[in-house]
C-alpha cells in the first residue's frame, strides 16, 4: 500500500519504529518493508485516524532515499533473527547513563538499546541515550543472516570505533 510520510513527533525519533495509522490495518508490534528509492524496515506503532500516514524520523527518511512528505510502499514482512551484527560508531555510553551492573560491555549496552530493532548492511541506526537526548548514529557495517534482520538477545555485537 502507498502511504504518504510524515515526521515523527521529537520524542519518538531514533527508536527504529514507525507510526501507521490504524485504518490501515497493520498490528502494533508487527514489521514493515518500507520502499522509496531504496528499502528499508521498521517496527510499527499505530495511531489513530483515517489518513493513509506513516509518521517516521529522518534517519528512516534516509534510509528509504526519501524526503518527509513523499509517499512510500509499504507491507508487512518477518525479518531474521540476527546471529551477529557488525556496527561502527562512537561509544554509546559517553553520551548516556547506565549502570555497569545493567550492561557489562559498550556492545551489551548496545543489544539492549537495539533489541527489537532492524538492521540491515549500509543503513544508519540512530540511538538516543538513555540519559540524554543527543543521538549517537552507527552504521550497520555486517550481519548474518545477510538482508534485514532484527536484534535479539542472543544477537552477537561487534563495534567498531571511528
């Protein structure tokens, strides 16, 4: 289905999910391929209304090879578990709070912000910190199972520093 975008409100952006309103029939929870000039995916929110929308932020927008306004397909689809994920970027934890008692390593602290996410090989993924609202970006540099597949507890981590 073709659904016009628009942009997510400032405190839902960077959290790899989606808002589609509800008449179009697609769950919370749920995931969706996303096609403008490239694919991506997301995990879907709903919100009420009649308007064929998708509300997403502009790390999505970018990975789709879109601006905000311009109309997308959009269906449903099951990504794969990832086995390892392979991200570069800066270290999370100097832009936010967390025990170490809660994440161990910058790649724990990391699956666990993620978890639930998807990642696919050349997209962006935008973190906001738990402490803070500065957004720390990684880029999805290898996964396996290749294609989009989504975070999970048992996904191995890997970061590389820039």
């Amino acid at each position: 289905m073709k659904l016009r975008t628009v942009m997510l409100r400032e405190e839902e952006k960077y959290r790899g999910i989606v808002r589609i309103s509800k008449s179009v029939g697609i769950q919370p929870r749920e995931y969706v391929l996303i096609s403008g000039k490239m694919k991506t995916a997301a995990r879907v929110w709903t919100k009420s209304g009649d308007e064929k929308l998708i509300w997403l932020d502009e790390v999505t927008a970018e990975n789709a090879g879109i601006e905000i306004g311009d109309y997308v397909e959009v269906e449903k689809f099951e990504p794969a578990i990832a086995k390892r994920v392979v991200l570069i970027g800066e270290e999370l934890s100097e832009h936010t709070w967390i025990p170490r008692i809660i994440a161990k390593s910058e790649e724990h602290l990391i699956k666990l912000v993620l978890k639930g996410r998807v990642l696919s090989v050349g997209e962006v993924v935008a973190v906001r910190g738990v402490s803070t609202d500065i957004p720390v970006f990684y880029e999805v540099l290898e996964t396996d199972p290749s294609g989009f597949v989504v975070m999970s507890d048992n996904t191995e981590v890997r970061l590389c520093k820039r």
